[in-house]
C-alpha cells in the first residue's frame, strides 16, 4: 500500500474513531465485555438519523430483532414446558418496543445515542421508539462483530430482570378487554387515535377506547399501540 493510501485510511479510521467519545467506548467496553474493534459500527448503531449521515441505526437494527427474538424464544422453550400460546404471549411482551426501551433506560443507553440537535432537544433520547431500535441495532452490532454466542449471553444478561418477573405471563391488556366485553356481552372495544403531536422522531399519540353502553377511557404513548394498549389498561381499571 503506497503513503497516499495509508495516509487516506489513517484518515477515515480517525474520523470513525471521532463518531465514538471516549466515555461511549468505556459503556460499550464495560457492557459488552470488550473493547468494540469495530467502531464504525457501533457508531453506526447508536447513530440517529437526525444526525444527517449516510448509515445509521436501521440496518442494525432489523438485524438485532431477529437475533434479540431468536434468543429470547429458546430461552422460553428452556425455561418453560407452557403450551405455544402461552409461549408466543411472552415472546411478544418481552421484545416489544416498550420492554428494550426498558432495558435501554436501565443500562443509561440514553447518554450514548448520537442524536441531531433538534431530535435531542425535542426529547428523542428518551424516546420508547428510537431506545427501543437502538437497543436492537447495539444487539445487531454486536452479532456482527462476535457472534451468535456472544449475542445470546448479552440478551440474556440484560433480559434477565424482565424475563424473572414475569414480563409477558399476564394476557395483553387488548386481548383481556377484548374478552372482557364479550364476556359481559358488550359490543368489542372501539379504539380512536385522538390525537398526534410533536416531530416523528419523539411523536406523542393520544387514543381513546370505548365500549358502547359502558364508558370510555384515554392514554398517550409514544406509538400508536403503546396508547391503545395504555387506555385499553385504563379502561380495565375503572370498569372492568
């Protein structure tokens, strides 16, 4: 390899190197094991659209939920002898949106995410939407770079607290208040999205749900679903 291209990749390492701060390679090295030797990767996973660059965190992302739902289905098949229902239920709960923006909250995900000004300033890093998909972009990176193995024993270390307290054993709040109104012989729930606000990066839904005869209830979340599964737990509350 001549100077010119040495100095040309010395160049480009750099400028990936630059993408990751000091303290994101400490997080990443403290909680993966290692220190990452792939940094444009990792940096890819924690980088937000909003940051205007040619890859970000979507490519990763579709692959980390195929791993993330791969590993948590045989972890439910070795823990428990339920039936598939049952089984399905749990799976569903545990790789929601809502549980990796958990378990990104809970390793402080937020403080690495590389976000454009204005998708920081409108409160993206505590978005369930985007922690949910940088949870699942960090398990992609991680894929890449290690393997298969090393993917499950990480999954499994940060699911370990949803996975002991039971996420996903109770039936989802829709299908309990669908089974409710057709239980006291009601029409099904009806489910309206009220309102949408703020930017698609931190965008806040408001649905209601009503059951006819019997009474209505709201929530806000950050998807569509998340607010229908809040106001569905609502409605259970006060009238179920």
């Amino acid at each position: 390899m001549d100077l010119v291209h040495r100095r040309a990749l010395g160049t480009d390492r750099g400028h990936v190197l630059s993408k990751l701060s000091s303290e994101s390679v400490t997080f990443l090295t403290d909680l993966t094991g290692s220190a990452p030797t792939r940094a444009d990767l990792w940096a890819e996973a924690l980088t937000h659209g909003s940051m205007g660059e040619a890859r970000d965190y979507q490519r990763l992302e579709f692959l980390g939920d195929r791993v993330l739902g791969l590993v948590i289905a045989d972890w439910l098949h070795e823990k428990s002898d339920a039936a598939e229902g049952k089984l399905s239920q749990r799976l569903n709960a545990l790789v929601s949106r809502e549980t990796c923006a958990d378990v990104a909250r809970s390793i402080a995900l937020p403080l690495h995410i590389r976000l454009g000004k204005q998708a920081r300033d409108d409160g993206g890093a505590q978005s369930d939407n985007i922690l949910g998909d940088v949870m699942e972009a960090l398990i992609g990176a991680l894929f890449v770079e290690r393997g298969f193995d090393a993917a499950r024993v990480f999954v499994r270390k940060l699911w370990d607290k949803p996975m002991a307290s039971g996420t996903g054993q109770r039936k989802h709040p829709k299908a309990a208040l669908q089974e409710w109104a057709a239980g006291n012989r009601r029409k099904p729930p009806v489910y309206t999205l009220v309102a949408r606000e703020g930017p698609d990066h931190a965008a806040k839904f408001t649905v209601s749900v009503e059951v006819k005869g019997v009474g209505d209830a709201s929530a806000t979340g950050s998807s569509k679903q998340e607010a229908e599964t809040a106001a569905a737990s609502a409605f259970m509350q006060a009238y179920g």
